[in-house]
C-alpha cells in the first residue's frame, strides 16, 4: 500500500516537474496581461489627475497628481518587464527556435528587464519627487522606446519562426518516413503524390528563410524606423503564413497517399495474396523483402 | 515367633508375586541411552530429509509448469490471426496493387502533423506589443 503510494507520489511530481516550463511560461503571459490592464486603469486615473491640475493648477491637485505620475510610471515599466519575461519564456519554451537565437535574445531581454526593474524601485522609493523628477526618470525610460519595439518583435516574429520550423522539420520527417511505404508498395502514382509533397515541403522551406532573412537582416537591424518595424512584422507574418499553407498541401498529399494505401489494404486485398502477405508480414519491414517487392514491380 | 495370626508373614524370594516382577523396569545404561537417541536422530534426519526432496520436486516441477506456460503464451500471441477467407471473389491469378505495410503509428504521425499545422497560432496575440504611452508630458492630446 505504501509502496504504491510512494510510485504515485513519485509518478505525480515527474509530471509536474515535466510540465513546469509549460506553467511559468503560461504564468508570466498571464501575469503580463494583468499588469497591462492594471496600467490602463493607472493611466486614466493620471489623465483625470492631469486635466484637473491643468484646470485648477492647485497643491492639492499637484500632489495628486504627483501620486498618480508615479503610479503609472512604475506601472509603465512593469508592464514592460513583465512583456519581456513572458517573451523571454515563449522564446525558451518554443520547440523550433535555436539556442543561439535563445541566448542572444534572451540576454537582451534579461538586461532590459534588470533595467526596469532598477528603474521601477528608483521611482518608488523617491522621498518626496516633484513633477520634472518624475518627468526626468520617465524620459529615461521612453529614450529606450525604439530599442524595445526592435527587441520586441523581434523576438515575436522569432517565436513565430521558431514554430513554423519546428512544424516543417515534422512534417519533413513524416514524409521521408513515408517514403520507404511508398517504395514498397505497388501503386505507382503515390510516388508523383510523394514528390508533390516534397515540393510543398521545400517551398515551405525557401519562404521560412525568407522570413528569416526578414528578421535577421530587417527587423533586428531596424533602429531607426519605428512604422517599418511593424510592417516588416506584418510582412513576416504573411510569409509564414504562405508557409503554413504549403506545409498544409503538403500534409494533404501525405494524407491522400495513406488514404490511398489504406483502401489498397483493405479493398484490394484477395485471399491468395493475403495469405503471401500473411507470410511476408514480418519480413515487409525488412529490406529483403522490400527489394524483392520492388524487383517484382520492375519486372512488372 | 509372633502368636498373631493376622500378621503378614515375610516374603521369601520363590514367594515374589509374577505379577510385581513383570512391572519392575530396569534402568538403561549410558551407552543404551546413546544408541537410542542416535537412532532417534536418524529418523528425525530422514524424515526431514524426504521431506526437501519433496519440495524440491514440487518446486521444480512448478517451475517448469510455468515454463511451459510462459512459452505457450508467447506462442499463442506470436501466433498470426488465421486468414479469414468468406464468401469472397473468386481467386484471381493477376497480382493486385500492394498498399504495403502500413501501420498505425504512420497514419497517427501523419494526422498529428496536419493537426499541428492547422492549429498553429502566428498571430500570438497574447503577446501582443503592449500600446502604452512613450511621451508622457503635461499636455494632453485634445
């Protein structure tokens, strides 16, 4: 009983500890998204401040506003930070994306989210801060806006990539998978649907380096033009779409060929060659047998 | 000599009543002591002795027993399913198209990719670059 209770024990904390990467990448998205909805409510309650010091340019209206600066200063960078944490996760539990690309983007966001953070404690822990301290400290932050919207989307359309990659090293691997099926059996026209596979496969392949070209030479080196970085996402983005669509008429061909072998098996079947397949069973996946299959077809 | 006639006269050696002599038990000896439990011993010793032949026997036999089951069972599961052959077609003599071996794990690998491809999200919007104000001044937009 106890012995049982210890492999369930152990059995449940490899499962979590397997999936644990899975959680904080889901935790850090979701903490993201909360602290960006709590700087949209900061940010109304400092236009509200704002407006009314504007009008009645009093002390009480002053310190108010002071107030709701700095909240939605510090609320500003933690929005950031947290962008950059749960980028950084994406990144790193992403099957496609490389090392490399993980431990260069993964430094540059480390360094910025240690800089927000500096800069969040910073504005919290001024005393007394007048209006043009806090105005000094946001500036600082906003000289970094450009690099920020550089190192963001890189890393998106990075992740992005890093997907689409993964996908069609899959589906490259079905199809050479498939191949040794196809060559043994005897329906000559499923080696054309191979081939269109595999063309849809390598025209996935080119615009993936396309895209990737995109991002390394464009987007990643992009400092100026902030309006161009967003529309070399878009751009990249519909790459990898096309991308997409092509690794889908791939997975469609692969898809009809198994159809088609399928029927073969189960329609085409007769009982004098079931019983030859009955005592071929076990050496088809042998190459033996898959040569003399093939020999058969030439002589065919 | 005593007048009394109810006294019990004394026993003399041809007088003994059979019956106390057959009941008199002679002490044993050390060496019949001895000899005794040593064939005491020995049968103790026998006994317990046919006894592990006996076990062993048993044990041996069962564990061949299991053996032989062991081997059956994978017999019977290596065992191709026998050829159903019903009201079919008629045998025909030309060879049809093969589909080859296709197994099951291929046809999940295939449906698993294309699922994969279908779902995947480009959009990420979760992640989405957060709009947040960059020009924070006293001067309003309006």
């Amino acid at each position: 009983m106890n012995l049982k209770l210890f492999f369930i024990t152990i059995f449940i904390s490899l499962f979590f500890l397997n999936s644990t990467h899975f959680i904080y990448a889901q935790r850090e998205v979701e903490d993201y998204n909360y602290q960006y909805e709590k700087y949209r409510e900061a940010y109304k309650d400092f236009e509200v401040a704002r407006s009314d010091f504007v009008k009645h340019q009093t002390l009480t209206s002053q310190n108010e506003l002071i107030e709701q600066l700095r909240r939605v200063l510090i609320q500003r960078a933690q929005v950031m930070r947290t962008y950059f944490l749960a980028l950084k996760y994406k990144l790193n539990t992403t099957a496609g994306v490389a090392n490399s690309e993980k431990a260069e983007l993964g430094a540059s966001l480390d360094d910025h989210i240690g800089w927000l953070q500096n800069n969040m404690d910073t504005i919290e822990d001024l005393p007394s801060p007048t209006l043009s301290d806090l105005f000094e400290y946001s500036k600082r932050l906003e000289k970094q806006d450009a690099d920020y919207l550089i190192l963001g989307y890189t890393s998106l359309a990075t992740i992005l990539s890093g997907k689409m990659r993964n996908l069609h090293q899959q589906l490259l691997n079905v199809n050479s998978n498939l191949k040794s099926y196809v060559d043994s059996s005897n329906i000559k026209f499923l080696t054309n649907w191979w081939k269109e596979a595999d063309d849809s496969i390598l025209k996935a392949r080119n615009k993936l380096t396309n895209a990737e070209t995109l991002i390394n030479e464009e987007l990643a080196g992009n400092t100026s033009n902030e309006n161009k970085v967003v529309t070399i996402l878009s751009e990249i983005q519909v790459i990898l779409k096309d991308s997409q669509t092509d690794l889908l008429n791939g997975s469609k061909y692969q898809k009809e060929i198994i159809n088609e072998m399928g029927k073969s098996l189960n329609l085409e079947l007769n009982p004098k060659q079931e019983a030859k397949q009955g005592s071929d069973s076990a050496q088809i996946k042998d190459k033996t047998a898959d040569a003399s299959i093939s020999g058969e077809i030439k002589n065919e | 000599m005593s007048n009394d006639f109810f006294e019990t006269p004394p026993i003399s050696g041809e007088s003994i009543p059979y019956r106390d002599l057959q009941e008199e038990i002679m002490p044993l000896t050390d060496e019949q002591k001895a000899q005794l439990a040593k064939k005491d011993q020995n049968q103790e010793d026998k006994k317990i002795k046919s006894l592990k032949t006996y076990i062993f026997i048993m044990g041996g036999g069962l564990f061949l027993v299991l053996i032989l089951l062991i081997i059956v069972m994978i017999k019977i599961s290596q065992k191709q399913n026998p050829v159903l052959v019903g009201a079919s077609p008629t045998p025909e003599t030309t060879a049809k198209p093969l589909g080859g071996n296709l197994t099951q794990e291929m046809v999940n690998q295939v449906n698993k990719v294309e699922k994969d491809i279908q779902d995947v999200d480009l959009q990420e919007l979760d992640l989405s670059y957060p709009q947040l104000d960059f020009n924070i001044s006293l001067e309003t937009e309006n």
